[in-house]
C-alpha cells in the first residue's frame, strides 16, 4: 500500500504487497464515527499512537481507497489495514533488577526507578524498562509495536512510581480503552518550589509542543490538546514558603502534564530543570537552598493507580512507597523549617505521615 500522496488520480490503491493485513466490516449502527476511533476499538490495534500512525502513513483503506482519520466511516463499509512488515527490533534484553509490586496472568505491576527510561527513544537504547521486561518475562512477537511490548502509559526517565505493564495483547487493549476513556485514577506526590496561595485547585490549560523546542511541552491558551490537573497542598516548609509538597491527581495523560501545569502557575517541581529555573527562592536558608538545588532530578513520585482489571472488570489500586531520595528531601526540608504555629504544624504533620 503506498503513500496516501503516491495514490492515482481516483484513489485507488494497487493493494497491499508487504505484511499482515486485517479485514473488517463496519457493522449496522456504527457508522457515522471518525476513522481512528473506529479502528480504535478494534483489538487488533490496541493503541491510539499506532492507530493515529499508521492511518497518517496510508496504510489504512476504506472500500480501497487511503481515507484520513477525520474521515466518517458508512454501515457495511470495508476496512483494510496493513500492518507494514516489523524491522528486528533493536531493543536487547537486559538483566536488569525491578521492583514488582503485583503479578498475574494479565499485568506486571513495577515501582519504576529515577533515572529509567519506560521504553527506547533517540540517545535513550539501554537501561529500559522494555529491555527490563524482555529478560524477565520474554515477551514474544505478537505486539504491535515490538518496541513497547505491553506498554500502555508511560512516566517520565526521572519520575518514580507505579506502572502497569501488560502481559498480553488482549490485557494491553483492554487497559488501552480505559486509558483513553479517562477511567484510570492516578495519583502522584511532588515537592514543588513556592507554595501555592490556595490550598487546592484545577489547573485546566491546554498542552502542546513548544514551537521551539520540540522536546518541551507548553501549557497556553490556543493550544488544541486540553489538559486538566487537580492538586492539593499536603505540607508546606518555612514560614516564609520555600517549598511545598503537593498531591496530585491529572484527570488527562498529556506529555509532562503535572510538570508544565505546576510550573504554568508559578510553582515547578524541585529539580524540574526543563520546566523550571532549579534554584530555590531568595528567601531560602543556606541547608534549604542546598536541599533545593542539589535534588538531581524532578521531585515526582507515581504513588498510586487504581483500574479495573482487564479479565475480571473488578476494581483494583496498585501503590508505591515514596522513593527514597524525596523522602530524604523532604526530610532536609522539615529540618530546616521554621517555628510555626502550632495549628498549621499540626496539619502538615498529619498530611505528612498520611501520604508516607
């Protein structure tokens, strides 16, 4: 199947030459709906990504002719797709240690370590959590994409906490729908600089590539991919506020959500030296600035998830304990507090010892 662009002049395409093709009939009731959501419901394609990629490559027909993804699909309509044969992955099995929080025949649940890569990107080939996975659990071939084998979310190189892995295509595409459906809970902790005036709040600010720098996110009015993040204030340290630590819960998975968000209202994550300047405010003491800047990555810990299982439907929550190194933040931060009234240091205390 070529290019959508190399097509002849009526649309049509010679068919497909290379690779597995899947067939399917739009059934009575369903047509109406955009081509990509269509096909992701479908469990052959179990991800947004592949579905959005391969429909931009024209490898998807409708009655033989390379259709968009805003294109709306008609009752008894043929739908074909090719999947392009997969190049040998370059993702080596590592013998890697990881933290597994829960098993079964359907996920593996991992309480990921700073400075873990969740799958291979550009300057990023070893160390990851796929290489982790294919030593420990030889994954077999039958993903779609080889490259992420049971991958269904992703956290960020430098953030810790819980991710859920897949063990099966079927568990991926069941926990892929929940996922886009925005029925996964997720809760995180982060230790920001500043303290927000208010003691919870939204931030509803739409999420796109920084025109820039295409590595960055950008959170402005205009942008098209919405973005919603609840937080609340847990603990706050000095009176003077120099930090705070926040629970966060984003009700959408956009790309560095939590870190553009906080940094959007003024308050970036400690050590976020991408979203923000990793110095502590002029009002910080010398052991607090030091705690501050020294912290080497961004202070953001996955600390719980709850979903329902892909077999069974029942409800269930997966946590990890606060990584070590913001533990010990947090710890340096208390100790350099100031004299608070007893009221407010009370509240902190409790909120503290609840979130650990």
């Amino acid at each position: 199947m070529s290019d959508a662009g190399d097509a002849p002049e009526d649309g049509r395409q010679d068919g497909p030459k290379d690779g597995q093709i899947f067939r399917c009939v739009v059934p009575a009731g369903e047509g109406g709906q955009r081509l990509d959501r269509f096909l992701g419901r479908q469990s052959f394609l179990p991800t947004r990504s592949r579905v959005a990629a391969l429909v931009r490559a024209g490898h998807v027909t409708v009655d033989g002719v390379v259709r968009k993804a805003s294109f709306s699909v008609s009752d008894g309509e043929d739908v074909a797709i090719l999947l392009p044969p997969v190049e040998p992955s370059w993702v080596e099995p590592e013998a890697i240690a990881l933290t597994v929080l829960h098993e079964d025949e359907a996920l593996i649940v991992i309480d990921k370590p700073a400075g873990m890569a969740t799958h291979p990107a550009p300057g990023t080939r070893h160390g990851t959590l796929v290489a982790a996975l294919l030593h420990r659990w030889r994954f077999g071939g039958d993903w779609p994409d080889p490259q992420r084998p049971g991958i269904v979310h992703r956290l960020d190189k430098d953030t810790t906490g819980v991710i859920v892995v897949a063990k099966t295509p079927a568990a991926m595409h069941a926990l892929a729908r929940q996922f886009s459906a925005r029925t996964v809970r997720k809760r995180y902790h982060a230790v920001v600089i500043g303290v927000p005036p208010e003691a919870s709040g939204v931030i509803d600010l739409a999420i796109g590539r920084d025109p820039v720098d295409r590595k960055r996110m950008q959170a402005r009015v205009g942008q098209t991919r919405l973005a919603r993040t609840r937080y609340a204030v847990a603990e706050s340290f000095a009176v003077p506020g120099i930090a705070a630590r926040v629970d966060v819960e984003p009700e959408t998975g956009r790309t560095h959500q939590i870190r553009v968000h906080l940094a959007s209202i003024g308050h970036a994550i400690v050590g976020d030296r991408v979203y923000g300047s990793g110095r502590a405010p002029a009002v910080a003491s010398g052991p607090a600035r030091h705690a501050i800047e020294s912290f080497p990555r961004q202070a953001l810990h996955a600390g719980s998830l709850s979903l329902r299982h892909p077999l069974d439907g029942r409800e269930i929550e997966f946590a990890a304990p606060l990584a070590a190194d913001m533990r010990q933040l947090i710890d340096a931060l208390r100790a350099c507090d100031s004299p608070r009234d007893e009221t407010r240091k009370g509240v902190g205390a409790t909120r503290g010892e609840r979130a650990q």
